[in-house]
C-alpha cells in the first residue's frame, strides 16, 4: 500500500494515519520502516470500516479504556486498532498476508 506521507511538525505523535495520509512529526521518520508499517495497518483498519466509523470506535474504544485503565497510555495501548497495529508493526510482510478485520481478533 503505497500512501501519501505529510510532514506535520506539531503532529502530539510520532506518527498518525488520517486517510489517506500517514502524518509524520519529522520527515527522519519517513526511513522508519516500522513506524510507516504501524500506520499503514491503521490505513487498512480505516478501509475496512469505510474510514468514519474507524474513527468513532477509536475513540469510543479509548475512553472506554480510558475508565477502565484510570491511565492514558494503558488506554491508548489497548485500543483495539492499536493491539494489531503493534503486534504486527514489525512484520514488513504482515499486510499482504492480512485477513480482513483482523482488529476483531486481537486480545
């Protein structure tokens, strides 16, 4: 998946994908072949859910977590978008063998 990749120094993260981009903080990030992987999962998360529902259940995914952990980044980490995107981020192979809505698998 070839996507277009924006440079937004004042991006709060390393790296975000907002399709059908991949933002990046600094373009040294664009040689971070995990980091572009992580956020091209999140591409293909957005596809499957035709892009805004991924973004409402985001969200609601983490302030749910975000009752449940008392904590922003136990929150954030367990978003089940996030799950998948970092158990595979480092698979550079990962999306080509991807099952559809595999989000839905991930514990």
């Amino acid at each position: 998946m070839k996507a277009p990749v924006l440079v937004v120094k004042k991006l709060p993260a390393f790296g975000m994908a907002l399709f059908p981009f991949i933002l990046l903080k600094s373009a040294d990030y664009k040689k971070d072949t995990i980091l572009l992987n992580h956020e091209k999962i999140h591409l293909r998360q957005q596809l499957e859910l035709l892009v805004l529902p991924f973004y409402v259940c985001y969200l609601a995914n983490y302030l749910i977590n975000r009752l449940k952990y008392k904590n922003h980044y136990e929150a954030y980490r367990n978003i089940i978008f996030e799950k998948e995107a970092f158990d595979n981020e480092r698979n550079l192979g990962y999306l080509k063998k991807r099952s559809w809505f595999s989000w839905a698998h991930h514990k």
